[in-house]
C-alpha cells in the first residue's frame, strides 16, 4: 500500500513541476538591426532617400549624434547608431532585436534557462517599450522587444511607410557564427526557433543555416566561416535582407536613384544557392542589405546540404 501511494505521488507531482517551469512567451518575428555607422548624413541617405524608407524619430546619444530609426513597417526598423561609439575598422553590428509579446515572462524563462548576464527586471526603454540584451554563443547582441502600448512605435501605426520604400518588410537578418552546436542550441533548445534551411556554397562544407521564429515567419540566417572574418568581410556577413516579390523590378527601380557615392557597387541580379533572385547593395559602411524574393525563381524547393560545418578558428579576444 505504501509503494502503491508513492507512485501516485510520483505521478501526481511531476507534471506540477512542469506547469511551475516559466514557459517561454510567443517569440513573433525580427523587430529590427542595429548597426554602427561612420557618417550618419550618408547612411541616411542610402537608406531614406535610396531605399525610400522614412525616419519616424531620432534621440541624441550620450557621447554625440543621434540614435536614428529607419521604419520599415510598423513592426520592424533599423537601428543607425553613430560611429564614434567604435573604432573605425570595427564590425558594425551593434545588435539584432526579437519580438516577444511578453519581456516580463521571457526574462523569467531565460533566467530558469541559466542564460547568463540578465537584468533584474525588464526595463522600459527611451521611446516605451520593454527590451533588454543578452549574447548569443558568437557574441552577438540579441535584443528582446516587446512593444508598449504607450510606447513611439505602436502610437506611430500607418505613419511614416512612404510609396518609395522598395521592400515592406524585413524577412531576416544575418549574424556570423563560428560555434554552430552552441548556436542551434541557443536559438533552437532555448529560444525555440526551428531550422529551415542549410546551404553550402561549393558543397563540401557549410555556409549557412536558417533558423526561423517559433511564432512567425522572420528568420535569423547564421554566416558561417572556417578563418575569423576581417572587419570588410564581417559587414557583408552582418546583414539585412528586404523581400520584395520582383528582384528585377525592384533593381530597375533603385537604378533610377542615386546610389550614394563611397558606397560599394551593388552586384548584379543573381540567383542565389537558396534559388532565389537577389541583389545586394551596400551602405557607405560596407554594410549589406540583400534584395531577395520569397520564393525560388523556377518554383522548385532547394534542398538542404548535407555538408559539414566548418571547423571555425577561435574568435580573436577583445582588446
């Protein structure tokens, strides 16, 4: 009789401890990048006036400049910060941002995760809304965001998304990784973001890998390399990527603006490993934005490589 009530015991308690684990809030999609740049006229002009985007709102920063949002829709931007903060010849990826319809909650989850570096609570940030900071394994910066209904972006609805832009939305960003277990780990154990795709450029080791949001369509793409990238090589690695439903179209229509000068040439209209159409331009930085479609450009599916990853050198210490 004693046994018989310690296992129902046993069975009893196990799933409360489970419903007591913090569970993970929704995770919606890429709320926006952040980058680095070393003249803010310029990059303003690349991403305003070349790309057509507009800049709802700008908030002077401690050591000089401006903070400037570039609104892409009404849930994701870009994040310019002056280039004084880093050293010219420095990666000019300051951080990528998700959106979680619950900072609060996601803190108590990654706090039960272990994940390290947390802030006691969820603060609110300069235009409202709730976000905090942690690392990913490569040592890039991953914002939570959850938008306040007090906060600038949810009172700037419908404003600001001009006829110029050339793309409505942001489909993924681009971050570097030389630690690909820890990484899948990370975003897929933890943060729950499900892999889609993984391609290799000659078909003997790996270069990328699709990681898309548990609760949405956006996705993170993890850059990989075999040597550590130079400071040129990781600002074409780091970056963003516009979906637009004609590549060629949308590449006729940039045509016809002024490309800003200093920036890299973009590259010609190509199909990509992925199979899909795209294009890529760059700021005045070095910093990559690809025009890409959605879809193939013959309908058929591109399957993943089998490739291995490559076996990464170690990141060079920070000075």
């Amino acid at each position: 009789m004693k046994i018989c009530t310690l296992l129902l015991a046993s069975i009893l308690l196990t799933p409360l401890a489970a419903q007591d684990a913090p569970q993970r809030p929704r995770i919606t999609g890429i709320s926006h990048a952040a980058f680095y740049v070393s003249d803010m006229a310029k990059a303003r002009a690349f991403y305003e006036d070349f790309l057509g985007f507009q800049s709802p709102y700008s908030i002077p920063r401690p050591k000089g400049g401006d903070l400037v949002w570039i609104k892409i829709n009404d849930r994701q931007s870009v994040e310019l910060f002056p280039g004084s903060e880093v050293a010219p010849d420095a990666d000019r990826l300051y951080h990528i941002a998700i959106e979680v319809d619950d900072a609060d909650a996601m803190l108590a989850y990654l706090r039960a995760k272990g994940v390290a570096g947390l802030p006691p609570a969820a603060p609110v940030g300069k235009i409202g809304n709730k976000n905090f900071t942690i690392k990913d394994p490569a040592g890039n910066g991953v914002e939570i965001v959850q938008y306040m209904p007090e906060g600038w972006t949810m009172r700037e609805l419908g404003k600001f998304l001009p006829d110029t832009r050339v793309a409505q939305r942001m489909s993924h960003v681009g971050v570097m990784t030389g630690e690909l277990e820890a990484s899948l780990k990370f975003y897929g154990e933890i943060l729950g973001f499900k892999e889609t795709w993984r391609g290799s450029s000659g078909g003997k080791t790996l270069n990328w890998v699709n990681m898309r949001v548990p609760d949405g369509e956006d996705y993170v793409e993890f850059m990989l390399y075999e040597k550590y990238p130079s400071g040129d090589r990781l600002r074409t690695m780091h970056h963003i990527c516009l979906e637009v439903a004609d590549a060629e179209k949308a590449g006729a229509i940039l045509a016809a603006r002024n490309y800003p000068a200093g920036s890299k040439p973009p590259t010609e209209l190509k199909v990509g490993v992925n199979g899909k159409r795209q294009i890529n331009y760059y700021d005045v930085d070095g910093t990559r934005v690809e025009i890409m479609e959605p879809g193939t450009h013959d309908g058929k599916p591109r399957p993943p490589s089998p490739a291995p990853p490559p076996a990464a050198e170690a990141r060079p210490a920070k000075s």
